[in-house]
C-alpha cells in the first residue's frame, strides 16, 4: 500500500535534486568572465526549461518503458524502447488518481524524481563550451541529445525490471554512468567540435567570482544527497548509508585536491576547494550505497587526487573543456565506477577474489563513453555545419552576453545625461 513517508521523502529529494541545476548555474557562473556570466547561467536554466517539457512528453516513456508491455523501438532489449502508455505521463497520471495505489510511492513521484537527473546531466555538458556557444544551438543540440542518448542511457542505467546494466550487474546506484561518463563525455564532443576559446593557454582564462563557485559548490553539495539518498527511493538504513557517504567523499576530496594544488602550484584556493568536493560528489555517485565509509573516504581523497591532475589534460592533449567538465565528470565518473570492481561491497575483488566485477563496470562506462561521445560528436557537428555553435570571435571576445541575450552580469554604472555615475 501507499507509503506516505516514502512519497514524502521521495518528492522532497527531488525537489533538492531540481535545486542542483540552479547551483550548477552559479558554480559555472562564478568560473568564466564577468561578460559571459549570463549565457552561462542560461545554459543551465535553459536545460531546466526543454528537459522538463520532453521528459513530461515522452523522456520518461522512453527511459521506463516495460519492455514485455511497450513497443520495442529499435529491436534490441534493454536498447531503447518506448511505452505508448506513458507518452504525455498518461498512466501516470491515472494512477496518481487511483484511490488506491499498490507501491510504496505513486509512479508520479518518481517521475519527478528522475526528471531532475536528466535535467543536470544536460546542463553539466554546457561547462565544456563556455564562453563561446549561442544559445539557441545549445537548446537544439540538448533536445536532440536529451532524446537520443541520454533517455536510452538512463533506461540501461536507471530501469531496474528490463534495463541492459540492471541485468548484466552493473552497480551504478545514482548514476556515475548515466550522468556523469554520460555528461563528460558529450562535453569532449563539443569542446572538440567547437574549438579552442580565443587566447586558450593555462592561466588565461580566470574565474571573475569566486564567492559565486563557491555558492555554487555549497548548493550542489546540499542537492547531492537528495541525488543520492532519494536514489534509494525509500527513508531506511540504505538512504543513511548513502548520505553518510556523500558526506565523507566530497569532505576527503577536498583535501586530496587541496593537497595536490599545494604541491603543484604552493597555494590551496577556494576554486580547488569547491573544485574538489564536486569531484568526490562525482566519484561517490555510482558507489554510495555500495561501500563501507571507509573506503568511501579514502574514493574521495582519490577521487580528489585524480581529479586535479586530470584537469591539465586539456593543455596536454590540447582541446579545450572550459569548465573542466571532461577532468572532473568524465574521469570522476570512470574511477568511482572502477573502484567499485575493487571495492564493492560482497562483489569487489578484495571481497570476493574476483575481477567479474571490474570488468561489468569497465564494460558500463565505455559503453555509455563511446555512445554519448560519437552522438554527441555527430550532433554538434551537424549544427556547427547547418546553423553554427559557435559565436562570432569579435563577440566572443568582447564577451557574450551582450550579444547573445542583450543584458549584461554587472551594471556598473548608469547613464545620466550622457555621463557616467556611479551606482551605489
């Protein structure tokens, strides 16, 4: 019967859930210029716009669908169907209805829940092209990519009756694949379609607020175990195992990456900081509810570790993630997925002697990298091709927002007979 307590705990996650994107906004925001805050945060709030309207008309038919019920799509189970039922959340809808509901929470709910995730995991993509993307090929390219790779994904990942990694045993408890390897690696996509930003070189481009990535962090961290725990679907001791873990993690993270900054640069600074927590919330992601604290400390300083060093791929290998979606997301995303085959609860290798595990997870995160990577490549593409991504140099360089939305971050001053005066 219907479990008011569990609907509750449900519905309030998601809420904490939703409230991330508005954080990631602010935590992108803070990391570019002060005159292209505003398209920044756009991107995000555009993501919670579109991915809202789709999931409610047919993500979730897609991402859910029964494959015994619905109408197998491309011909391949656990692929990509769609349940006829829920186009529009009709079934949803009648049984939200019901005077009687035979789960612990009504269907509705949980359709709440996951529309949250689908709507972060687009917005994460936009850090990779910041500074230089228009805003209405962004939303094109979320509304194609949205439908076409990640509602599939999130059916492999998150639907636990016919999903493809639910029936291989893939542990991926709040989606390290189908979020994060699934985000970073369409954030390399685009990074390589669009191209470097003018100027590109390490320490050229500094984040104009930092109270603002930190503001950011603070909300991400706060929406996190919302992310997490409400992943469990249920107020019981699994739900407080993975809030303790999204604690732990983030909190050994941040010293892992204050360590290495020190190390490297001889000054630990709030950008590391709130760098370092999202990168142990990253990693934790698949393994909250599959690790002792323990381990899931020592994930996040790891995590912390990796992390810092991955960022500097982009000056190595020379393409250019703005935001570093691909150090933090895509390499965040593979380790805590990997440590799992180590360390997993009962499965892990340390536990069990064997590498089965380790290798369900390596096959879960290539699989979810090459597909959201060749789509995502493909998409940008064609859109670069046809309408193009990226904006004018001139603009970008003279900063965006202006261009782009007719508004700008910070009015400084304002115009008074032709003269200049100070805003107090």
């Amino acid at each position: 019967m219907l479990d008011q307590g569990n609907t509750a705990f449900v519905l309030i996650m998601a809420a904490l859930v939703l409230f991330m994107t508005p954080g990631l906004a602010f935590f992108y925001g803070g990391l570019v210029k002060a005159k292209s805050v505003i398209s920044m945060m756009m991107m995000s709030f555009g993501a919670i716009a579109l991915v809202g309207v789709l999931w409610v008309l047919y993500g979730y038919a897609i991402a859910f669908a029964n494959h015994g019920e619905g109408t197998n799509v491309a011909g391949i189970v656990g692929f990509f169907s769609i349940d006829w039922n829920q186009i529009g959340l009709g079934q949803a809808f009648e049984e939200a209805k019901a005077s009687t509901i035979d789960a612990a929470y009504p269907s509705m709910a949980f359709v709440g829940f996951q529309a949250t995730f689908a709507i972060i995991t687009v917005a994460l993509i936009s850090g990779a092209i910041a500074d230089r993307a228009k805003f209405g090929a962004w939303m094109i390219f979320a509304g194609v990519w949205v439908t076409v790779v990640y509602f599939p994904v999130a059916s492999w990942v998150f639907n636990l009756t016919s999903g493809m990694f639910a029936t291989w045993g893939v542990i991926d408890f709040a989606g390290g694949t189908a979020v994060h390897i699934n985000a970073g690696a369409a954030g390399l996509a685009l990074a390589l379609v669009l191209g470097k930003r003018v100027g590109f070189a390490k320490g050229a481009h500094k984040p104009h607020n930092p109270p603002f990535v930190l503001l950011g962090a603070a909300i991400l961290w706060f929406g996190w175990f919302g992310f997490n725990a409400g992943s469990e679907g249920a107020a019981d001791g699994i739900a407080a195992l993975a809030w303790v873990n999204t604690l732990a993690a983030p909190a050994a993270a941040i010293l892992g990456w204050l360590l290495i900054e020190k190390l490297k640069d001889g000054k630990a600074t709030s950008v590391g900081a709130a760098s370092g927590a999202v990168a142990g919330l990253v990693a934790i992601t698949p393994a909250c509810a599959a690790l002792t604290p323990g381990w899931g400390i020592l994930l996040g300083f790891l995590a912390g570790v990796v992390c810092c060093f991955a960022i500097d791929l982009k000056y190595k290998l020379g393409f250019d993630d703005s935001l570093d979606v691909v150090g933090v997301h895509l390499v965040g995303g593979i380790f805590g997925t990997l440590y799992l085959g180590f360390f997993a609860d009962d499965t892990g290798l340390i536990y069990s002697g064997s590498f089965e595990q380790l290798g369900k997870q390596a096959v879960a995160a290539a699989a979810v990298l090459v597909y959201s990577f060749v789509l995502a490549f493909v998409i940008g593409f064609a859109i670069e091709k046809t309408i193009g991504f990226r904006v004018k140099t001139e603009d970008e360089v003279a900063g965006i927002d202006t261009a782009v939305h007719g508004e700008e971050g910070y009015v400084l001053y304002e115009e008074r007979d032709e003269t200049p005066v100070a805003v107090r």
